[in-house]
C-alpha cells in the first residue's frame, strides 16, 4: 500500500473516532495544564542553565505562536503559579499538585491515542502500574524540556554561525542558516512525536513506523503551526470575545494542532498495518473490537 492510499485509510478510520471531541477534550485541559509544564520545565532545566533564560525564551515561542497579548497572560498565570511553587513549607507538595495536573494531560493524549488505535487497559491494574505511567509521562516531560534546550542551542549556534560567516563573506546567504534550523526543528518535533507514539500509549508498537508516524506528523504540525500563527495572530479575536480572546486564541492553537496530532496517530497505526508491523497490545491493554449489531 502506498502512503498516499495509507493516507485515505486514515482519513476514512479518523472520521469514525469523534475527533472533534478527542481535539475539544484536551485543548480544554491544556488550560489547566500548560502553566504547570512551564514550571516544571522551567525548574528542571534550570537546574542546569539560567532560569529567566529558560522562562524567557519560552514566552518567546509562545509568542510567536499565539502573539504578544496571549503570551503576557499565560506568563501572568505562570508567574502566580510559581510564587505557590516557591513558598517555602510548601514547595513540594505544590510541586507534586503541579505534577500530577501536568501528567493528567499525558493521560489524557494517552487515552484518545488508545481509542484511535483501538486498545484499552485491562481492568483491575496494580497501583504501581498507575504509578509507573505517571513517572513515564513526567519523564516525557522532562524530555521535552531537553528537546526545548537543544533546539535553543542549536538556534543561537546557527544564529552566531551565519553572523560569523557573514562578517568574511558578504555573498553569504542567511537564508541556509534558516534552513538548516528550520530542518532541526522538523527533526526535534518528529522525535518528540515518535516518542509519544512509542512509549505513552498501553500499546507495543515498532520503532520504524513510530519513526515514520513522527516525521509525518512533524510535518503536518510544521505546516499547521505556520498557517495557524499567521492566521490566528491577525484574526482580531479579541474585538470578537474581549477580554476571554487570550483564552479563545490558545483554545483554538491547541485544538486545531490535537486535530493533526490525532490525525498523525491514526496514520501511524495504518502505516504500521501496511508494513506487516500492527500495533499490538500492551502488557496491561486489550484489542477491542467495535461492530454495528441490528435489533
């Protein structure tokens, strides 16, 4: 099977898994969710570097992708968030709450991931196992947060590197420089996505069509992040919804990218079908099967 047909098989397996619901679901949760990751990312990573640099550049991303306006109050929120975080006493037990909220988000892309691909867990798991997923979905987390890190490093190289070249070579066209960062960036977010696909869902699934699954959906995510911050940023949503704007714009980002990620876990499990490669079960899930039944 080509991809191109891999492609309409799972445009037609798609429609039939509510993803509008699936997309709804977790842009609402990453509400409550996204200023927690920002703090644990922020904590963990600066451990090992600057934190304001770490803070700072991320409302530099979000920024770009959700404006100015958007970015100042998710960064207000952040900031309440971690001034809880930091009281002293509490520090920890805040730390674990903001964890657990964080981590829920992971359950939740982990569920909708198992209903497309068709498993669920198997009743009466161990407390253990519960515990075990949540250390994984932190883990992913902090994974992220190393995948932020060396797209920022590898940005800032690239950055100096083509001011360097251009200082000795007038001719030097930056647009390469761009490319090439551009092209890291592909491979940061096609990563990220193949191990989502590989470790979060109760499914065994190879690492080729993981891989390829990933760097389909990087760059359907690439091309929709594009056209959704030029078109979301200059949509004057806040002349619409006033205040609420901010909210309606991230609501909008995070549902219309679940909508492509989804997407990209379905296309994922069919290409694995072509290949002779099926998604399996887990250890801890089983297949189910669902059939029309007439009365």
């Amino acid at each position: 099977m080509s991809i191109f047909q891999v492609i309409l098989v799972s445009i037609k397996e798609y429609k039939n898994h509510n993803p509008l619901a699936l997309a709804s679901s977790t842009a609402f949760f990453s509400l409550f969710a996204l200023p927690p990751i920002l703090i644990i990312i922020s904590k963990v990573l600066g451990s090992v570097t600057s934190p304001d640099l770490i803070s700072g550049e991320l409302f530099h991303q979000l920024s770009s992708y959700f404006g100015d306006k958007t970015a100042s109050q998710i960064k207000v929120v952040f900031e309440n968030f971690q001034s809880i975080a930091d009281a002293p006493f509490t520090s920890i037990l805040v730390f674990l709450f903001l964890m657990f909220v964080a981590t829920t988000l992971f359950k939740l892309i982990k569920d909708s991931i198992n209903q497309l691909w068709g498993f669920k867990p198997k009743a009466n798991q161990p407390f253990l196992t519960a515990i075990f997923e949540r250390l994984i979905s932190f883990v992913l987390l902090i994974v992220a947060g190393v995948i932020f890190l060396l797209s920022l490093l590898s940005d800032t190289f690239l950055t100096f590197l083509g001011s360097f070249i251009a200082q000795y070579n007038p001719d030097f066209n930056i647009l390469l420089i761009k490319s090439i960062n551009a092209l890291f960036s592909i491979f940061s977010i096609s990563l990220w996505f193949s191990l989502l696909f590989k470790v979060l869902p109760n499914a065994s699934i190879k690492i080729k069509p993981a891989l390829i699954g990933g760097f389909f959906t990087s760059i359907l995510f690439t091309l929709g992040k594009f056209i959704l911050g030029r078109v979301l940023i200059n949509s004057n949503i806040d002349s619409i919804f006033g205040a609420s704007g901010s909210v309606v714009l991230l609501l909008l980002f995070v549902f219309y990218s679940s909508l492509i990620f989804y997407f990209g876990a379905v296309f994922t499990s069919k290409y694995a079908a072509s290949i002779q490669q099926e998604v399996k079960p887990g250890f801890y899930a089983v297949k189910v099967n669902t059939s029309e039944v007439k009365l």
